[in-house]
C-alpha cells in the first residue's frame, strides 16, 4: 500500500539543500504540504529554501518557504505559525537543519562550541516546542530529530557536533515519555551523506555512494500514519537502515548496600562489569531498577 501525506503539514527544517531537501520533495511528492526551512543562500544571493519551493510547485506539489533561524524561539514559533497561517494545521516536523564548525577539543573557541549547540541542540527545542504545543491539541503528530554517528560513536574534531547529537538523543528519550499519550511518535535517525556541510570530509569513492535521497524512505515511514514506533534511533547510510539502541551490561552486584565498597573490588570484578554478556535495552531511566541489586531485593 502506497505511504500518502494527503491533507497533511510538515516543516522540515534546512531543507534548502541536501539531506533535507530531499526529504522535503519526497513528502510533496506524496502529497503533503510543506514549509521549507533554510537560512542559507545560493552564491548568486537567492533563498536556497525558495528554490526548492519552486522546485515542488513545478511539480504539482504544495510548499512555502521559511528563512528563519532554528536556533531562536522566535524562530521555531514562526515556521510553526507558517505552517497553521498557510496551511492550516501541522502534522509532521523533521528536524534536519545543521552546521559544522570543526576543530580539535583544545583549540576549539567558545563560538565555535555554541553556534553548532545552538543549531543541533536549542535548534530542536526551539522548533519542537511550539509544534508540540499544537500536536497535543490535535492528538497527533510525528516528529524526527536527527542525530549523528560522530556523537554516538565519535568522530576526530567534532567535540561541538558530537555533544550536540547525543544531546539530541536524550531530548528524544525524554520527549516521548511525555508526549506518547497524544498520538504523538518521536523518533531519531543518524545520517550519512555526502552534501554542501560535509564537502571533502569523505573520500570520493565513498561520497559517490552515500547520496542524500538514500536516507529518504526511512524518514518518510518515520512521518507516515503507518509508523507504530517511537523513541527509537537509525542509523542509515547508501541504502543501509538499522536500528541504533544503548544498552546495559548484566553487569555485578557488589556488597549490601549497607556496608563501604573499595575500588579494589572494582578492580577484581572489573572484567564482569564492562562485559556486554546479556546485555539488554531499557525504555526508561527507571527500568534500569529491573537489573537486579540489592535496592530492589531482585
């Protein structure tokens, strides 16, 4: 059966170009209604997110533009009113917009740490807030955020972006403890791909393969009706999809909880506690009680 977006209103954010561009013409293209969120510029001084509105009014499809910067609330609140004002309500929300300020940890600038958390980070707060407000009223919504390998496993010079990115995640882990009563799904996907932001990170054999539309089908099922899921995290790349989760070790029990335990015990059990035998997820901070310990008598 054919993923439709008839009769409903996305924002994706950094749209203008790459990874969300391509998101925003897959979602038009089924028919969904789009406000198409960039800051940037083409060289000749053009709103890149006007050109993909163009793009998708060639088309047949339905969007309109918004330049304004995700890293503010005046910001977020805009492109939720863009979204209500022109098309009458707001459905879906990807959060996609992103900038790179690389630099080794010790020669990075203040500037430098807080112009990409303001993007990745306050950047999904700002914009997710006022469309969570409106999502809870009409008892749905979907919601992506996105995330990055660099944060979840590191990556050289990325101390800022990394940060940012598992920040995002736990925003997430969060947000659909809060919101899953209203219908509402939030989930989170790491992307690869070879675009304006990442230019001449990759190799060229390995920028040829990871092209931005390849990580598109997966959001897309993330934004549809169909999607049963939320809190989860993708990792996806070049037509590869998985399903990314932080897990606990069985780990040891060491004493009572009543008498002192020496760092020398540690050291004796150590090979026990980093072990991932058994190893299992958890919804919730408070599932971790489940492992067994003397706390809970299990």
């Amino acid at each position: 059966m054919e993923i439709l977006f008839e009769n409903r209103v996305a924002i994706v954010t950094g749209a203008g170009a790459g990874i969300g561009r391509a998101y925003a013409l897959d979602l038009a293209k089924r028919g969904a209604k789009v406000v198409v969120n960039d800051t940037g510029k083409t060289p000749e001084g053009q709103w890149t997110a006007d050109d993909v509105v163009n793009e998708i009014r060639a088309g047949g499809g339905q969007a309109c533009a918004s330049h304004g910067s995700v890293a503010t609330m005046k910001g977020g609140n805009q492109m939720v009113e863009t979204a209500l004002d022109h098309f009458g309500g707001l459905d879906i929300l990807i959060n996609n917009a992103g900038i790179l300020r690389d630099r080794t940890f010790v020669k990075m600038t203040e500037q430098e740490w807080d112009e990409v958390v303001g993007v990745h980070l306050k950047g999904a707060f700002c914009v997710t807030q006022p469309a969570v407000k409106y999502m809870k009223e009409k008892q749905y919504g979907r919601i992506v955020f996105t995330a990055s390998s660099s944060g979840m496993y590191g990556n050289f010079g990325q101390s800022n972006y990394g940060a940012a990115k598992m920040g995002v995640i736990g925003l997430m882990n969060t947000l659909k403890l809060e919101v899953g009563r209203y219908n509402i799904r939030v989930n989170t996907v790491a992307p690869n791909a070879d675009t304006d932001m990442t230019r001449g990170v990759f190799p060229i054999d390995v920028a040829r393969r990871i092209r931005p539309q390849f990580n598109t089908p997966l959001v897309t099922y993330l934004c549809s009706r169909e999607n049963p899921v939320s809190g989860m995290i993708f990792t996806m790349s070049a037509g590869w999809f998985a399903r990314s989760a932080m897990v606990s070790g069985k780990g040891v029990c060491i004493g009572d909880a009543k008498r002192p335990i020496l760092a020398e015990e540690i050291k004796d059990r150590f090979d026990e506690i980093v072990g991932l035998d058994g190893a299992r997820e958890f919804e919730a901070c408070g599932d971790i009680y489940s492992l067994g310990s003397p706390l809970t008598g299990r």
